[in-house]
C-alpha cells in the first residue's frame, strides 16, 4: 500500500510537473476519446439505419399457375424456415389491389380476368440478412417444384455491405493515424516531465531506489493522463449521445463501449510514457 501510495503520488507530480506539455497530452487523450466514441455512436446509428432498412426487407415468392390451390401450403413451408418473421399471402384479389395502389386500376378496367399470379411475401429477421444468406435462400425457395420466380433487393443488400465495409475501413485507418498523433504528443509530454524529474530521479538512485521506482511514476502519469482525457472525451460524446438518443435520433451509448475508449487512452498514455522513459533511461537519467 505504502509502494502505491508512492508511485501515485510521485506520478501526480510528475504531471503538475510537465506542465503545458502534459496538458496537451491529456487534451490530446481527450481528443481521441471523443473521436472513438463518436466513431463508435456513429457506428451505432449506421447499424441501427441498417436493421431498421433490413427490417423492411421483403422476398416475393410467385406460385406456378395452375397452382394457386397450394397458396396455404407454401406459407406455412416457408414461416417454418430460419430467420423468417412474418409471411404475408397474397391472392388474386390481393394481387390485384396492391396492382392497383402502385400503378392504377385503368388496365383492369380493359381486361376480363385477373392475369396476376398469387404469391408470398417472406420478411426476414434483421440480424440474418445478408447477401449470401438470402442468396442461398432465394436459390431454395426458387428450386421448389410450386414456386416459379423469386424477386428480392440483392442490389441494394450487395450497396450496404459495401457500404458499411468501406465506412469501417476508413474509420479505421482515422483512428489509427489520431491514436499515433495522441502517443507523439504524449510521448512528447513525457520527455519534459523527465527532464523536471532528473533531479528526483537521482536522489531516488541515492537512496537505494530501483530503475523501477524510477520508472513507474513516469508510466502512471501517462496512465493518469489518459483517464483523465478519456473520462473529459468519452464523457462529453456519452452526454451528448445521451441527450439526443431521448429523441430517438440516435441510439442510447453503450457503457462497454465507453469504458473500451477509457481503456484505451489509459493504455496510449502507458506506452507512450514507457517509450519516452525508455528513451531517456539511456542518457541523462543514468548519468
């Protein structure tokens, strides 16, 4: 406890001590806190835009002709498979009447008969939808003998895996190139605070102190400097999130995903402190 009490202490001042240079590591941190939980509510929002689209997503099954008798049938066949949530069928006369809601009534008013034929309209759950999923779905319902075309969006799933493949790639690589300025400047921060401590250090060695107890405030003054920027970055985005999500613009902020980009600065201003340290360790602190 006393070793604790220590290292804490010793890694308060030794940020008090960097001065400008440690506040804008910790503003660095926060910066990179607010971008990842930004990056990740976006994430959210884009998945929740996602499944409400998905969610909407319909596969139209047309029956033979000739049988239409087998309507009943193929709807519970089909409300058995996986992932399907509702099936809706379709008559002539149902047939007929979203016909007419989508084009007019005018061509049925020249013909004597209904030529529509009679389908099922399969929903599926979100969370199974994929190209190659409903690919492989439409091939099974297309191959029964009393089912003659299926119709489905492909091209539009085919854009929002795209879509969402590309956005992820360069949140990505943004990510990476902040997280790289973060440690430089934290490494940065770091370097001053070393210098200002060149004096404590030596009279830690006097005493009998290891490079350890020399080190290890170092590394928990980027540690504190990361929790301190993640909690003014991660917080800020959380309440904003927050106070959207109560008008249903955005999804309500998840606390794992807060407490990761908590975990993560802490960890960027752990390596950067154990970077720099390493650094001078090798000049002027073993003179």
């Amino acid at each position: 406890m006393r070793r604790i009490r220590f290292i804490l202490r010793e890694a308060m001042r030794a940020l008090v001590r960097s001065g400008l240079a440690g506040w804008l590591a910790i503003l660095s941190l926060a910066a990179v806190a607010g971008f990842c939980s930004s990056v990740w509510g976006a994430r959210q929002a884009l998945e929740a835009a996602r499944e409400g689209l998905l969610a909407r997503f319909e596969l139209e099954a047309f029956v033979r002709p000739g049988r239409e008798s087998k309507l009943h049938e193929l709807g519970e066949w089909m409300r058995a498979r996986e992932g399907v949530t509702e099936v809706i069928e379709v008559n002539k006369a149902m047939a007929a009447e979203r016909f007419s809601e989508r084009y007019g009534s005018e061509m049925f008013d020249l013909l004597d008969h209904n030529p529509l034929p009679v389908s099922l309209i399969v929903k599926y759950d979100p969370k199974v939808v994929n190209v190659k999923w409903i690919t492989l779905e439409a091939q099974v319902l297309q191959d029964h003998p009393d089912i003659e075309e299926v119709a489905y969006e492909g091209e539009l799933l085919s854009k929002l895996e795209d879509l969402g493949a590309r956005l992820s790639m360069g949140l990505l690589i943004v990510v990476a190139v902040i997280a790289g300025i973060a440690v430089f400047l934290t490494f940065q921060s770091v370097r001053v605070a070393i210098r200002s401590g060149l004096a404590w250090a030596r009279a830690v060695r006097l005493v009998g102190g290891t490079e350890g107890q020399v080190r290890q405030p170092f590394v928990t003054a980027g540690i504190l400097a990361g929790l301190i920027g993640g909690i003014l970055g991660a917080g800020l985005v959380g309440a904003v999130q927050l106070l959207l999500a109560q008008s249903g613009a955005v999804p309500i902020p998840q606390p794992v995903a807060l407490a990761a980009v908590l975990v993560l600065t802490m960890l960027i201003g752990a390596l950067g402190s154990a970077a720099a340290i390493g650094r001078r360790s090798h000049g002027r602190m073993t003179s």
